[in-house]
C-alpha cells in the first residue's frame, strides 16, 4: 500500500490562507538593524527585534552562562539548522547511514506530542487506527487522539523475562499480524492507518 496525506492534510494544502502573500513578503525583507534597516518588522511574532539589544542586556546579566542571542528569536519553522546539522550528523554517525541525510527532510519539533499530533493530522484520518507496538510511551493514546481524533492499536510485543528485574522486549510481524487479525474480527481495520 503507497504512503499517501490524510484527506485533511491534502485539504489544508489546497487551501491558502489568505495572509500567506504577506507572510512571504516578511520573510524575504526581515528587519535587521545593520544589514536591512529598510526590511519589514514583523509584528504578528512574539518577538521583538527593535529592543532586541536591551533584551540581550538583561538575559546577559541574570543568565549562569552566556547564551546564543539568536535563540531570542523564531527561527525556521522546520527546526533551527545549527540543530538540524548536528543531529544529522549524529544520525548519520551513529546509525551507519547507507546515503546522506537530507536536511530538507529532517524537521525538528517541541517534543513528543507535537510530532505524532503532526504525523497522524497528515497521515490518517478521524477515528482511524494506528498500529502502536507495546510497551509505549504512556501518553501516546491522549497525544493522538484528542485532538487527531486517531485511535491506538495496541500491538502487544513478546518479551522475555531478565534475570533480576525487568523485560527484554523483540519487535516480531507475528505479532502485528495478530493484532491485525483482531482488529479484522472487532470491525476495525477498515480503519487501520495507511501507517502499519
């Protein structure tokens, strides 16, 4: 089965907002106060690039240690690409990376709850199910259901149990495939995900 966007993400990408001209305009003439003083000053931000240097000032005398004045600011939607680049490296180091990264592709977010809400918004629809192996993180089922309105599927992994205390967990299709078939007797896998 292809991968493909939910029918809200495909939706949501048809449609423009109607401030995306302006918001594009902002964003390829910033304010800056030596190379741009003509730009535009984005006042629809939680930032404030016109006291930016009292701002630097007062964090400087309260801060433990110095820190980067960038970070005062929004930086690009998809993650901040000193971060980007690190974590790519690490990625690719760590894990043997067959080819190299993109960093189109690597998006970096606040956390856990922001990703799977963004990752089940693009790629299921309300009340579809996504097939979770257990154990899992505890808020797995709030963070993609309550506002997602998707469902878990618990998949239930095999373990063995380790000398002295705790479980050693094996990821196995068999399991998967049991659960699908569960699911095909509870009336639930025409709403199994496009993710399993």
């Amino acid at each position: 089965m292809a991968l493909s966007l939910s029918r809200r993400a495909e939706e949501s990408l048809s449609t423009e907002m109607f401030l995306s001209p302006y918001f594009s305009l902002v964003r390829n003439n910033r304010f800056h106060p030596t190379h741009n003083r003509k730009g535009i000053v984005d006042l629809g931000l939680a930032e404030n690039k016109l006291c930016a240097r009292e701002l630097e000032i007062k964090l400087s005398s309260i801060a433990r240690e110095p820190e980067d004045q960038s970070l005062q600011f929004y930086d690009k939607s998809t993650g901040n690409i000193e971060l980007k680049k690190s974590v790519k490296k690490f990625l690719e180091t760590r894990f043997h990376a067959r080819e190299e990264l993109s960093l189109e592709n690597l998006f970096i977010t606040n956390g856990v709850t922001v990703i799977l809400e963004a990752l089940s918004f693009a790629l299921a629809e309300p009340e579809d199910y996504i097939m979770v192996p257990s154990p899992y993180y505890y808020r797995i089922n709030s963070d993609l259901f309550d506002r997602p309105r998707v469902h878990v599927l618990e998949v239930n992994l095999p373990y063995t149990q380790n000398k002295g205390s705790g479980c050693t967990y094996r990821h196995d299709v068999l399991a998967f495939e049991d659960a699908l078939i569960k699911a095909k007797l509870e009336d639930k896998s025409e709403f199994l995900s496009k993710l399993y």
